[in-house]
C-alpha cells in the first residue's frame, strides 16, 4: 500500500488563489517599500550556525533548525542552520558586502524563515518576512519613515491597525530604577509576555527569575500607567528621572511623536510600556503592529539596533527595521474577507476549442488561437481549452476555474466571422465580431 503523501508540521501548502492572494501582500509591500527608496537583496536560506547563534536570546537560539552534516562530515556537529529572521543576515550582509553599498544602506527583503517552534493557531515553522531596514544613520527620520511605510501598506490592504511603541532605553531605565540594571533581559522577556498572561503570571516568573519584591512591586504602577501617550511619558519621566539612560529613551519617544504628529500620521500610535521584543539586539525604539479587528499576535514589529553588524567585526553601526508577518496578515485578511475578486483573478476568458479539419488552414481551432494571441498581446489572460471537446465538457472546466467569460467558435461562428460570447456568471450571450473580442473583454 503507498504511502499517504504528508508534509511537516507548521508547513503549508499553498493552492493557486492562496498564492495570488499571498502575491498581493507581497506586491503591496514592495511597492511602498519602493515609494521610500528601498531596493531588494536576497540572502541564502541556511546560514553558519556561528551566524545565528547568540543573537536571539536564549529562547531564540532553542528554536533554530540546526542542518545536519552529511557526507564525509556526517559525523560532526551541525555547522549550519536556517535562517531565524532576516536582519541578523542583513547584518552578516552588510559587513560583507561594505565596501559596496553605500550608507545609509536601505534594503527590503522578502524571503521565508524557519522556527522550531510549536505550531499553533498564526504560528508555523516556515512562514515569509518581509523585512525593510535602513543601516548606517541614527537619524530618528528613519523611524518616522518606517511608521509612515506601515500606515501606507496596511491602508493598502485594508487592514486597520494600531502601532505600539517603545524604546529599550526606556525599559533600560526602568530596570534601572527598580533597582535591577544587570538584569534587563530578564525583565524584558518577562514584560513582554503581559499581553499573553497577564500580570500576575508576569509577576510570578520575575520572581522565580530571583527579582526582589520590592523591585516587583515597584515596576507594577509602571506597566500599569494611563493617558495618553504623551501623559504617559509626562509621568515616566517623573519615574525615571534618575536614570540617564531612561530619560534618553523618553527623548527619543517624544522626537519619534513629534515627527509623527507634525507629518500628519493619521495611524493608531499607542505607547506601551510593556512591548519589550524579545531579541537581544535591540537598543532603541521598538515598534509592535496588531490587528483591531481579529484576534492573532503581533502581524508586524522591528526596531533599532545600535551594534549589530559589530558582532560580525564592524562596530558602531546604527540601523532601524521593521518587519512583516506575511501569513499572520494573510490570516487576517481572508478571515476578514478584505481579499477582492480582483486579486485572486486568473484567465479571464476561455476560447472553447472544437477542432476541425487538420487539413484546413482556417479551423475553429485555429481561429480560436489566433484571437487568444489577440487578447494576450492586449493584455487580457486568455487560454484555448487544449482539446477539441464537448462543450459540456469545456464550460464545467470554466466553471471549476471560474473564468468569467467563454467563447464560442463553432462553425456558424466561424462562417459569420462572429464569435458567440457568454458570461458565465449572468449566462448572457452576444455576437461579437471576431476584431471587437479585444475592445469588448480589454
């Protein structure tokens, strides 16, 4: 008996309306990306393990795909692995390519990724990024850009949105002030599953991590902060205003909200205390994108990362990025029904085929290539059914792919020099010439 054909866990397949719906999403990003003078790159899926490790934390490292030798080398450790994310290859990149490019250095890159992850509900294994980062400048218009470059492409798409913001100065700060600076990490990780388990689990694991009750209860009132953003920042700054590092942070949010509000940024911008990002390469200002109206984990965020390509033997690099989650926008877009008719769109006309005599040079088949060429080089996406067949045969193919349009060309048609032209949603016929066929379905 053979085997049932499977796929591994948290991967997908993808059918043809899938695919052109995931090819709107993609089109849609490089398009604004483009609009703010991004160009593509593209980095190879595996990466050395020396790469990768180290730069996403401990939990990070725990779910990379380790690529097992093979050959004479079979025996030794692993050396490679699958990319986690794009930016720590866009790292590795820079500081190979730098003499190059020049800086400030924009790119976007829209590739697939791999996590050893669980998979669950908007988390798979191999899922698409579609990154956009600027390196080389530590000018705060970047980060503008890339709020700008979220509002466009979610407006495109019709998703609404809010955008979180924060700075890792100002958790820096706060770890600082309660009384635990060397512990940043820990806190960071912790806080930033708030949103997924509430308070008093967030509590719990600091704690087991040894942070001190006092400093607990001193980072509660914290998180738990109200106004608006900037009454939020008014008040942290009375928090923090022992910390050096806190109050840069609270700086650089107010020149980020400047910008935002004197550009007219019409985004849903909110200030969250306790959006941490897990990765260990962030300094500066984080960013987390989230649905309004559908219930799934962050479809977008990124941030500032001062030293990055230092790892890689090139200190002292400033860049900024962001990232989106194409499959949890997906996820989001088809549940909400925002994918049009439009998008998913394939031939848009069917040029039955019956044939003829093979010793005719002017045949219902023939005939019916020639149009289809017509079309084609007018821009309309036309097939001929490749079979001279029954016509029952032909119009339920039609209707599988749910092309909207069909021709007919038998022999009356084909004396008449008229095509018979259906709609295959209203069933409606028409005679058409066969040199109108373009002005009519173009």
């Amino acid at each position: 008996m053979a085997q049932k054909p499977t796929i591994p866990k948290g991967t997908r397949d993808f059918s043809q309306a899938e695919t052109a719906r995931r090819n709107h999403i993609f089109d849609t990003c490089r398009e604004v990306f483009r609009l703010y003078g991004y160009a593509p790159i593209e980095t190879p899926a595996m990466e050395n393990l020396s790469t990768l490790m180290g730069k996403y934390g401990e939990e990070g490292d725990k779910l990379l795909f380790r690529v097992m030798n093979s050959g004479e080398q079979a025996a030794n450790p692993p050396e490679k692995g699958l990319r986690y994310d794009l930016t720590v290859p866009f790292a590795r990149y820079v500081v190979q390519h730098q003499s190059e490019i020049a800086f400030p250095f924009k790119r976007f890159q829209i590739q697939p990724v791999w996590r050893a992850d669980r998979p669950q509900k908007g988390r798979y294994r191999e899922f698409f990024q579609c990154d956009v980062d600027v390196i080389g400048s530590k000018s705060l218009v970047n980060e503008l850009e890339l709020i700008q470059i979220v509002e466009q492409v979610f407006g495109r798409l019709g998703v609404a949105v809010t955008l979180k913001l924060n700075n890792r100065k100002i958790l820096a700060g706060i770890a600082e002030t309660i009384g635990h600076p060397q512990r940043l990490v820990d806190i960071t990780v912790a806080i930033d599953k708030l949103d997924k388990i509430g308070i008093e689990a967030v509590k719990a694991e600091l704690a087991e991590k040894g942070i001190s009750e006092e400093a607990i209860g001193k980072l509660e009132p914290i998180l738990a902060l109200e106004g608006n953003r900037r009454e939020k920042l008014d008040l942290l700054a009375e928090i923090l205003a022992g910390s050096e590092v806190g109050m840069v942070g609270i700086g650089e949010m107010r020149q980020v909200l400047d910008y935002v509000e004197a550009l007219g940024v019409k985004l849903d911008v909110e200030l969250d205390l306790s959006l941490a990002r897990g990765l260990n390469y962030y300094t500066g200002t984080i960013f987390e994108v989230k649905a309004k109206d559908w219930e799934i984990g962050s479809i977008c965020g990124g941030g500032r990362y001062d030293d990055l390509t230092g790892i890689f033997g090139m200190p002292g690099v400033s860049g900024v990025g962001i990232s989106f989650g194409a499959d949890r926008i997906y996820d989001v877009m088809d549940g909400l029904g925002l994918f049009t008719a439009e998008v998913v769109a394939g031939t848009k006309v069917l040029l039955l085929n019956f044939g003829g005599d093979p010793r005719s040079l002017v045949t219902e088949e023939l005939t019916a290539l020639r149009l289809a060429s017509e079309l084609r080089a007018a821009g309309v996406a036309a097939e001929v059914y490749p079979d001279a067949s029954k016509m029952k045969k032909q119009m339920e193919w039609a209707n599988k792919r749910e092309i909207p349009w069909v021709v007919i060309i038998g022999e009356e048609e084909l004396v008449s020099g008229k095509a018979t032209l259906k709609n295959m949603k209203s069933g409606e016929q028409q005679q058409v010439e066969f040199g109108r066929l373009v002005e009519i379905l173009k």
